[in-house]
C-alpha cells in the first residue's frame, strides 16, 4: 500500500487497488491535473515492488536472468525484463547498482513472486534475496519542469543524467537518491527515492517547497504514459514477446544467454515480429481488447485507449499485423466498428521522448 496515505487524504485523494497494493486514482479534475504536468512538473508515488539483492553474485545473478546489460558500477540502472523459456515477458523491471546491493524496481504484485523465484536459484552462489516494499517510498516527478523542481529542493547533488543515472543528496534533511527517467510520460521525468519513515517529508518537500507542483495518481499516469506511446506492464507487456512491442531499449543483443533470449533472437534475426504496437485515433473510446479491423479482416486488438486531454479526443494503443500498412481502419466499440485513423507514435510530444517508445528494424 502507499506508505504516505494520511498525505494523499489531506490533498484529496481517493484510491484504487493495482497488484495488490493500493494507489491514489486522482485527487479530482483528473484532466486539469493532467494539463498542469503537460505545462509545469508534477509529483505521483509509484506503486513499485522493490527487491533488494545482495551477496558478491549480485551482478552476474542478475544479469544471468534478464534481458539487458545489467550495470556493475555503483549509481547506474537498466531497464530489463525477465522473460518464460518462450520469449514471454513475466515482468518489466528497473535495476539499479546500489553499490553493496542492486534495487529492481518491479510491478507491485511481481515482487513476491520474483524473489520466490530467484532464492530458488542461487544454488552455490553468494546471494540473498529479499521483498523491501515496504522500506522505501518512490516518487515520480514529471514535467518540462521536472528538472527545475529537482534542483530546487535537492541538496549535495546536481540533477543527474542520463536516463538510469542516480545521484544521493538530501531533502528537507532526509537523504534521498534521485534517478534519472527514461521519460515514460514523455517529458523530463526523475524518481526520487526515500526510506519509507521519510516518505511524509519528502512527498510534502516535493509539493510544496522549490518549484511549485501539483500530486497527481494513476488515471493520470495512464493517459500521460498512453499520450507518450510507452507501453505499459499490465495492458501492453505482460505475455508478450518483446519484439512484438518494439522495447529495444530493454534488450541487450550481445550479452549472454538469459532464459528467452533464443526466441527474442530469432525474431531479431528474422527481420521483424508478427505485429507490432502502433497508434489509433478513433471516432469514440474502445474498450481494451477491442478488435481492430481492416475491411472485414481482423487484423489486430487494442491494448489501452484514454480519452487525450491534451488532444481532447480518443486514442488508443494497438498491436496491428505487423506489415499491414492501411490507415484508415476501424475497432469494435459497442457492438459496433468506429473508424480509427492510424497514426504515428507518440501522440504528443513533450519535453522529452519516452525511451520506451516501439522502435521496430526498418
């Protein structure tokens, strides 16, 4: 659960279950909130899971297990994922070298699952591994003046960059690590993570001291995150190969063997996936699920669609065949087909393009 909710109350929050854990939903007038983190900077908690690895192994045991490069110098982090012996994602994760320890940043209800999974494993290895959830709170802080609030009240550091970069310093006297993101609302974006006794202080610092920003939930995170065309873990990833979702950024192709990877490589090797993920506009919201059709063939579903309040129409998240190149297409709304006109990804451009955006060969 959020480890500041008596805060979130005292700013207006309602709250949802995601994973297991319970989120702010929005703190009202959703879409001016939104409008407001478009133009100026503004504060969520993130619902992550946080397993904390540790033991001279860290590194190669990870690395050994996910799909991308993990980093062995102290203050840099990887996007990853951890894939089934089918190429499959089982979950997205953010990994980050800690110096003693390596954080991975998880969907909250992968967490327990992961860590059950990987102490089977270490075999021989110097590894522990263990479920810190409820020992940090994280903040999002996204906006094109995400980088001014930062600098505003951190101090003994400068922001960092480039994406996956983190620097410590301090807040109102708590110490914090501030990480660079890889932009997922497709503005300038920073995860500023705390012990969960300093969560209360922080969140208020972020608010309400420096650069004025306004707190915002998850129903803004999913139409900011839609807007940007950065797939997300639940609509988009789960079960998916990751060629199929154009997430480069998650793969490293010349790193060793990792369970999966021989399928991620013959896609690779191929040339291209059997679909690919690409953006709608259409007349009216469909559900997610929603078959996409051109004429009177299906040729793909909706993963996600938001009404856009920066657009101040709907879009939508698609896989498609992958070499159907017609624009003009419909999906399923009520029982019946509504034209949606294929469109070119991100939606809206920001501050900064989200480094998960689908990037296929050419």
């Amino acid at each position: 659960m959020t480890v500041v909710r008596d805060t979130h109350a005292a700013h207006g929050a309602t709250f949802e279950e995601r994973g297991g854990r319970e989120i702010v939903r929005d703190y009202g007038r959703a879409e001016r909130t939104h409008r407001a983190v478009r133009n100026g900077v503004g504060v969520i908690e993130m619902g992550y899971g946080v397993v904390v690895v540790e033991g001279d192994d860290r590194v190669d045991f990870v690395d050994n297990a996910v799909s991308n490069r993990v980093p062995a110098e102290n203050g840099r982090g990887v996007y990853a994922l951890l894939l089934d012996p089918q190429g499959r994602i089982e979950t997205d994760m953010a990994i980050y070298n800690a110096g003693e320890r390596l954080l991975c940043f998880t969907p909250p209800d992968r967490a327990g699952p992961l860590v059950e999974d990987w102490s089977a494993k270490t075999f021989v290895q110097d590894v522990t591994i263990r479920d810190a959830s409820a020992d940090f709170g994280v903040f999002g802080v996204h906006g094109p003046q995400a980088t001014e609030k930062v600098a505003s009240v951190l101090n003994h550091a400068g922001a960092p960059e480039p994406a996956g970069t983190f620097v410590r310093g301090s807040m109102a006297d708590e110490g914090v690590t501030v990480i660079a993101a890889d932009a997922p609302t497709g503005e300038e974006g920073y995860e500023v993570v705390c012990a969960a006794d300093a969560a209360d202080e922080v969140f208020e610092t972020l608010l309400l001291r420096g650069v004025n920003a306004v707190p915002f939930g998850y129903r803004t995170w999913d139409t900011l995150t839609c807007e940007a065309g950065t797939p997300l873990f639940e609509p988009e990833l789960v079960d998916r190969i990751p060629n199929v979702l154009g997430l480069r950024s998650a793969l490293d192709f010349e790193k060793g063997c990792y369970v999966g990877q021989e399928v991620v490589s013959k896609v690779e090797n191929r040339g291209r996936p059997s679909q690919r993920l690409v953006g709608l506009l259409p007349d009216s919201v469909p559900a997610a699920g929603a078959a996409v059709f051109d004429g009177d063939s299906t040729v793909g579903e909706v993963t996600r669609a938001v009404e856009s309040p920066s657009l101040e129409r709907p879009v939508a998240l698609a896989l498609v065949d992958f070499d159907r190149e017609t624009t003009e297409l419909t999906v399923r709304v009520g029982g019946e087909e509504v034209t949606a006109t294929r469109t070119s990804l991100p939606f809206v451009e920001g501050s900064d393009r989200s480094g998960r955006l689908p990037v296929y060969p050419e």
